[in-house]
C-alpha cells in the first residue's frame, strides 16, 4: 500500500494540532517522513483572530514544523456529520493518504473537537470502502489514533518530544491571536497564561513518565494498532555516537 503521508493530524481549528501533537509533527519532520495537518474550519467564529489572521498564523506554525497544511473551510461550529461533510473528508484523506491519523479526543469539551473525532472516525472507515460513491481511489488508514481532550486519563503511548520542544512551542506561539495576552482583546481561557503552562505542565508529566524533558501523549482503541507502533520507532531519540 502506497500512502502519500506517514501522519496526519485532524483538527476542528488551526491551532488544535500544535496544542497537542505539535512536537509530534515536527520529529516526524526531522526524521524525513512526511507529515501533515488537516484544518476542518479556519476558526472563524473565535473569540479573537480573524479567519484571515488565524489562516496565516496556520500557515507560519505550518513551515516551522516543517509539515503540510489543508483547510477544508468546513463553517466554524456549525459543521455537522451530514453526509456532505463527511463526503468531503472522505475525498480528501483518499487524497492525502495517511498511513497514521491523529484525531481531537472524543470526550473533548469544545464540541466542535467530539464533533471531529466522530466525523474522522467515520470518515477513516467509509473511504476505504471501494463500492462507496465516492471521487477518489480507496483509502484506509491503517492506524488512528487522538490526542489528550480535558481528562484524557493514562495515555496509551508516551512520545519524547524534547529534541523539537523548543520549535514546537514556537509554532504554538505563532498563533498570536488566539494565545498571546493582549489586553485590547477579549479575554479568553486560552489567552490565560494559566493555559500555556497547562500546555507545558501536561508535557513535563508525560516526561516525567518516560524520563525525559517533555513529551507528548496519544490514546487508541486496543490492540495498539502495529503502523502506530512503527512510525513512533521511527521518532525515538537516537543514540548519541
């Protein structure tokens, strides 16, 4: 099987996938596999940002990652899991095609990431299906897995991110508009510097755990599917000479 990308994380937002799996993505990067972020909307209904500044703040985190980035322009919290959205998703992993697929956690708070996850999930399975009615050759990925939501509970698989920490955090702060404080705009939960420290705290503990400076989490259905075993071998820190 042929797949043109070797990771693809799924968010609702830009933004979504450099909160959780950013230092992720950038390994991946490093280590020459090909990565990829796939937005469902631009965020145009947040608080802060316009569609415009949230799409170039995208796009800057994007390069400094050093992955792939596609915006479905699905409308911000009023995508549903309507045959249509589902369709349109369905044609474009047959296009990307990952061999990994990170989700938003299903038990997220924010709707719009539950809301994700579901439509992922579906949309993972139906575009494998060759006799569905859908542009595009068949195309399944062969491991799925999601990020932490707001109780995500013991992780599945621990990854050490802390040779890219610092550029992941880079491509965090990138999205100025939505994180940086600023006190002529709105305050929000996550322009609270109480939420990058979450951020930073979360990966200290996920360290603590695999004995490293920082490190990011994933959850899966069990058996932990063997793709998702191999791509995280390939990121494992190597052995200085």
């Amino acid at each position: 099987m042929t797949y043109a990308l070797d990771i693809l994380a799924l968010g609702a937002h830009p933004d979504d996938a450099e909160v959780h799996v950013g230092g992720l993505l950038a390994l991946a990067s490093d280590r020459g596999l090909q990565a990829g972020i796939l937005d469902l909307t631009a965020g145009d209904l947040g608080t802060r940002g316009t569609a415009e500044t949230r799409r170039a703040e995208a796009q800057t985190s994007a390069r400094i990652l050093g992955v792939t980035r596609t915006v479905l322009e699905f409308p911000d919290a009023l995508f549903t899991e309507d045959a249509a959205y589902l369709q349109r998703l369905m044609e474009t992993l047959r296009t990307l095609r990952p061999r990994v697929l990170i989700l938003p956690a299903p038990d997220d708070r924010h709707p719009d990431h539950r809301r994700a996850h579901r439509l992922g999930q579906e949309a993972a399975y139906y575009s494998g299906l060759r006799n569905h009615p859908c542009p595009g050759t068949p195309w399944r990925p062969e491991a799925i897995a999601w990020m932490g939501g707001e109780n995500p509970g013991r992780p599945d698989l621990l990854m050490d991110v802390s040779a890219v920490w610092v550029r992941r955090m880079a491509a965090f702060d990138a999205f100025g508009s939505q994180f940086a404080q600023d006190a002529s705009q709105p305050a929000t939960r996550i322009a609270h510097p109480a939420f990058r420290r979450g951020v930073e705290g979360r990966a200290m503990h996920w360290g603590s755990l695999r004995l490293c400076a920082w490190a990011e989490a994933l959850w899966c259905d069990k058996p932990v599917p063997q793709a998702l075993v191999d791509l995280l071998a390939k990121l494992e820190p190597r052995p200085h000479p």
